[in-house]
C-alpha cells in the first residue's frame, strides 16, 4: 500500500511538472536567454518543445509535436533573406501616412530584454508582454502596434475561416484596416480543445499559422500581395501573448458582382493574378504555390488583386523518382510533370498555382463581352493554361500582350467598318442628364457608360446600339486611360458642362 501511495505521489508530481512545463515552452520564442548566448537570431530559433520519449503516443505528446513541426516550418520561412531590393525601398506614400498615424513611443515603451539571471518583465500598460513569451519577427519594424489598435472606432466583423477571424476598424477616424486573429470558437481551436482539452495549447497551434502568414507578408513584398502594417501581442482570453496582425484593407472577391463588370475590370483581376503568380513562382523563397486557392483568399484594392490568406503557402517542391510521383490532382483534370535529374517535380508549385488560375478566374473572366478582335488571343490563353501547355512566364507575356493592344488601339485596326464622325454633330461644354438606356456591361446601373478608345470606338458603339442617339464623353478614364462615355436614347434636353463633350447623330 506504502508504495502504491509513493507511486501515485510520484505520478502526480511529474505529471504537475510536464503541464507546468509545456505552458510554458508552448509559448512562442520562450528560449530568449539561450538564443542570446548562441548568437542565433532571436526571432525564432529554438523549438519551443523537447518531446519527452516517455510520453511518446499520448495526446499530449501528439499535440506537442505538432506544435513544434508548425514552430519549425515558421522557422524555415523566417530564416530566408529578405532582398537587398526591398531592404533598400523607398517609403511610400501610405507607409508615411501610417507613419504619422502611428503613436511615438516612449524609451520606456520599448522592448525590454532580460539580463542574464534576472526574472523577465510583467507586461506593461500597453498590453505588451514579456519579450520571451512571444515572437518577434527581427523583420522590418512595424509601422503600427498595440497602442494604434487600443481606441478603435467603427468595428466590424468581415468573417472568419477555420483558424482566423477578421475585422474592419478605422484607426484615427482616418484610415481603415483588417485586424486579424486567431478565432478562439474556430473551427481549428474548437477540434484541438475537442481532442486534448488545452486552451491555451491549442491556441498556440493555431497562432502558428497566423504567424507564418505574418512572415511571409513581410518576405514576400509585390504590389498584388496584402501589406502588413503592423502586429500586437496581447492578453485575451487568460492566454497571454494572443497575436493580432494590422493589414490593408481590400473588399471581398465577390465571383457574381465581378461577372456583372465591364470586361476591362475583369480582365485587370485576371493581369493582376498572373503577375502575382509570375512573382510567386520566382520569389525570394524560391517557387511558393498557394494550397487553399480559392477566390475567398483574394480581396481587391483599388480594383487590383491581392492574396490575402498566405497561412498556407509552401515552399516544398515534392520530391520524385519518376514521372508517375509527379502527379497533380484536380476535380475535374489530372496532370503528371515531368521528374528532374534532381529528383524534384518540374515546376509543379507553378503549375499548380497556374491551373486553379485557369479553373477559378480565367474560363469566366477573359473570354466573355471581350472585344472581338481579342477573343482569338484570349481564347489561346485560357486553352494553352487549361491544358498546362504553358509556365507562368509565357502567360503573363501574352496577357501583358493583351493590355498593350487594348491600352494603344491596335485591336481597332481589325475591324472592317470605319465610322463617319460628320454624321454626328459636335457640341462642345455641354452634357445630356437624363435619356439614360441601360446596356450590359456598363460601369453605371442605371445608364450606359462605357470607356472608349477614341471618338470613333464611341461612333461604332453608338450604331450597334439601336436605341442609341447621342453620347456624352466625360473627363474620366479608367485605369487603362481608356476614356468614359455615356451613351443617351435621345437629346432633348442639353445643359451646359465644361468638363464634357456631346455628339448628337444626325438625322435625315
């Protein structure tokens, strides 16, 4: 009985001792002094787990180790070198402006380190804890942090995934930003708590992913990729440390309101997506594919495109030894690439990259309410990328085709009917308010407004629109410098405008 006693003691003593112990190497970056006397970079280094071999097969166990394979993978994306080119960029415009938003901070506000044999620090009154229990990325400083987060107005919930959940805030009452972070009633936390009843482990887990994501916004720099403005380390939910990214701000990708825009604007998202693929496949961190590839990752900024959602990119090219371990499934097509010398898979982050473009975007954005002269061409490219018959670098090259023969009017030397401007009568300073008809696609809901090349591209379309019998060019363009005209069912009432031009088609 004595030693049964003694053997329950001794099992309740260590088992206080590992859970003592893995809340707190659980907690991100917790080897700060041990990194300093290494010399390794203190952003990452370490595992924030040694996995005790008797406790090999267990829950705990399993949770640990995947803890430590997430901490890992956040290391290999932490250890590239950012380019010397974007060490040395200029700041831009809105980089400044975040700057004059962000508050100054005070030297006691800054990150303290602990001396060697002295306890770490409590955290302060920003919410910032001690610089041992979470991550610092040792990137670029941020611009922004928990301070510019603290007096938030106009909050709004945007949604959530499996692992995060987004906000929209206005910071200053001037400029609006995403917050993200981890979603604690999840699909990833509420299956983790499910299985190993650990909040707090759990959690870590799933910040993992938010911090890969964090990374890899601040390595992978490119005008379709979502900027990173900032992060904040803070106490939620009893778990110290929980992490928040600060980022630009873009609208959903809505799939049925973008087939409802002008061709331009969908041709733009469909450039936009190959110049982000070409940057991806050619990055600093080698070929990155995009696993979770779907239009809910991507948000539009200024009618460009932007990856949002990086929580699961990857660098790993697979490995082969023939051709037939190369192989690529999709719903509805499989492909096999070939294996190389050096017993990777050609291309294959590319290509995989390549045909969710084609399957999600370019079947139902390129080709539909084109220009005629340009369904040809785009019609080879939407087939070519379907088929895998092309890399990124020969799409992106005809698609950049494609904007240079829009941009300059050489599509219009095809066309075999040339319009007569006297049949139409000029009149300059002056518009037409009302006699609206609605033609499809058009940048107005309730008008026709469409963007032309020059004055005979508006004749042209005026014809083939049989209520059509007098257009209005304005002073604005779109993004092509293509310019805007409305197209009226009549000319009735005519006002002054000095910013506008009206032709009126002759009768009789």
């Amino acid at each position: 009985m004595r030693r049964r006693r003694i053997a329950v003691a001794a099992g309740c003593c260590l088992s206080f001792f590992l859970g003592t112990l893995l809340n707190v190497l659980f907690i991100p970056g917790f080897d700060h002094q041990q990194r300093q006397r290494s010399g390794v970079t203190p952003a990452l280094a370490g595992s924030p787990l040694d996995l005790p071999e008797e406790d090999r097969g267990s829950r705990r166990w399993e949770l640990a180790r995947q803890i430590r394979e997430r901490y890992e993978e956040v290391v290999r994306y932490q250890q590239h070198r950012a380019p010397a080119a974007a060490a040395r960029r200029l700041v831009r415009p809105l980089e400044r402006r975040l700057m004059d938003l962000a508050q100054p901070r005070t030297s006691s506000e800054q990150a303290v380190r602990p001396e060697k044999g002295k306890a770490p620090p409590q955290a302060d009154s920003r919410g910032v804890s001690p610089a041992g229990a979470k991550i610092d990325l040792a990137l670029e400083p941020p611009l922004l942090g928990c301070r510019d987060i603290h007096n938030v107005t106009h909050v709004h919930y945007l949604g959530s995934g499996y692992t995060k959940a987004v906000y929209k805030v206005v910071l200053n009452r001037t400029l609006a930003v995403a917050l993200k972070s981890v979603d604690f009633g999840g699909h990833d936390i509420e299956n983790c708590v499910r299985l190993y009843a650990a909040l707090e482990a759990c959690y870590r887990l799933a910040s993992y992913k938010l911090v890969k994501e964090m990374v890899l916004l601040q390595r992978l720099q490119h005008a379709n990729i979502l900027q990173l403005y900032g992060y904040c380390y803070q106490d939620s939910n009893d778990i110290p440390d929980t992490l928040t990214t600060i980022t630009e701000l873009g609208s959903p990708l809505e799939m049925i309101q973008l087939l409802q825009t002008s061709w331009e604007d969908r041709f733009r998202i469909c450039l936009s997506l190959v110049r982000l693929l070409h940057y991806l496949a050619h990055s600093p961190l080698g070929s990155v594919t995009l696993l979770d590839f779907r239009p809910r990752q991507f948000v539009i900024v200024d009618g460009e495109l932007k990856v949002t959602d990086l929580d699961d990119a990857s660098i790993e090219e697979s490995s082969c030894t023939s051709n037939s371990d190369c192989f690529i499934e999709f719903p509805a097509r499989n492909f096999t690439l070939p294996c190389s010398v050096e017993g990777r898979c050609q291309n294959m982050n590319e290509k995989r990259n390549l045909y969710n473009a084609y399957r999600f975007f370019f079947t139902y954005l390129l080709p539909h309410s084109a220009p005629p002269s340009l369904r040809p061409l785009l019609d080879m490219i939407v087939n070519a990328t379907g088929e895998l018959h092309w890399g990124i670098d020969e799409t992106v090259a005809q698609l950049e085709r494609v904007l240079h023969l829009y941009k300059s009017g050489i599509y219009l030397q095809n066309t075999t009917w040339m319009p007569k401007a006297a049949d139409y009568q000029q009149i300059p300073d002056a518009a037409i308010p009302d006699e609206n008809y609605r033609c499809w696609p058009s940048y107005h809901h309730k008008g026709c407004l469409l963007s032309v090349f020059d004055i005979n591209e508006a004749i042209e379309i005026c014809e083939n629109h049989s209520q059509c019998k007098a257009f209005v060019l304005t002073n604005q363009t779109t993004w092509t410098g293509r310019q805007l005209v409305f197209f009226k069912m009549g000319s009735n009432h005519i006002v002054p405008d000095p910013d506008k031009i009206t032709y009126v088609k002759v009768t009789g």
